[in-house]
C-alpha cells in the first residue's frame, strides 16, 4: 500500500525509507520553534550528501533551532541551495548561511539581531546569572559561526548585529552573501543554473 507523495517529492511505502525520485525541496517557514520536530525530521528525510533547494519564508525563533538546521545541513552533507523568498530573519539565518548556495529576490528581507532571551518560566537569581553568562559565550560564538558559514568577516556581522540592521536582497547580494533572482525572469531552475 502507499501513501501519498510528500510535498518534498518522495515516496514512501508504509514499512519502507523514502526513495528519492529528484533533488529534494524543503520549506523552512514560520517561526522555528513551532516547527522543530517537523523540520529536523525533514532533513533527516533527505539523503545524506544529496542536492534540493530550501525555501526560506522566516521570522526566526530559538537560536538554538537556527543552529540545529545548520548543523544538520553541514553534518549531512547536503549540497543545498537557499532560496530566501519574503523574509529570512534572526535564527533562520543560520541554515540559509549554511547551505552552499543562496539567493534572494531583490524584495526579500533579512534582519540581523543579537541573540534574545526570553523565557516564559519564573527564574530564579542563581538561574538567571547562569544564563547571563553562558548568553554572553552563545552571543559571540553564534557572531562567529554566522560570519564562518557566510564567509565573512565577523566584524561585518557585528556592525549589522549591533543593535541590528535590517538588509534587502540587494544589499546581501552586494555584500557578495548571495545572487539575486529575478521574479519576472522565468523557471527559478534555470536562474540558479546561471
């Protein structure tokens, strides 16, 4: 019996791995934190060193999730194009930053911000001095990570992290971070390929 085909064009029997029918697609959209399981569990789908395209519609969320994508995406070794389309923002940046090959449509937006805390749990003081410390340690190593996958110096991240800067898709794509596509120019397919 099977089921029908997902929307990252696989197939899969009831008892059996998927079988990859072309380069995968992915959507990475919403907020992160919303979608953890379901977005690890997509790449953990795709085969381990194989091509698809991720299309980027986010506002960010956990950091730790930002980091969780990107890790996957390098650990797995996946030849993945970024395709940023509305907004690709905070902890979104990451995966985006990870994947081999970005793009961006000249009206996409992108906020970079240093990290947030929130919690939604009564902390004690012992608890929230503790996560001061390791914040200010996450904060610079996250700035750093950020600036590795871009290629980039991280001075550069920091001026646009602090206090924050929101960028269009022409300014990434001058800042040389990605290509820009043009909306009205045909198949996305055939502007990668360029």
């Amino acid at each position: 019996m099977k089921t029908s085909p997902l929307p990252h064009r696989f197939r899969r029997d009831i008892d059996s791995k998927p079988e990859p029918t072309g380069p995968w697609e992915l959507a990475i959209a919403g907020e992160l934190s919303d979608k953890q399981c379901d977005l690890l569990q997509a790449l953990l789908e795709v085969p381990i060193g194989s091509q698809g395209t991720i299309y980027f519609e986010s506002c960010g969320g956990s950091a730790y999730m930002g980091l969780a994508l990107a890790s996957l995406i390098r650990l797995r070794g996946l030849d993945a194009t970024a395709v940023a389309l509305g907004e690709c923002s905070s902890a979104s940046l990451m995966p985006f930053a990870a994947c081999r090959r970005r793009f961006v449509t000249p009206h996409t937006t992108l906020f970079f911000h240093p990290v947030r805390w929130s919690s939604e749990e009564d902390v004690n003081l012992e608890e929230a001095a503790e996560w001061t410390r390791h914040f200010k340690t996450l904060e610079a190593d996250l700035d750093h990570l950020l600036a590795r996958l871009f290629d980039m110096p991280v001075e550069k991240v920091a001026a646009w992290t602090r206090p924050g800067r929101f960028l269009n898709g022409v300014e990434l794509a001058e800042a040389g971070l990605a290509k820009l596509v043009d909306l009205f120019g045909g198949d996305l397919r055939q502007q990668i390929a360029k």
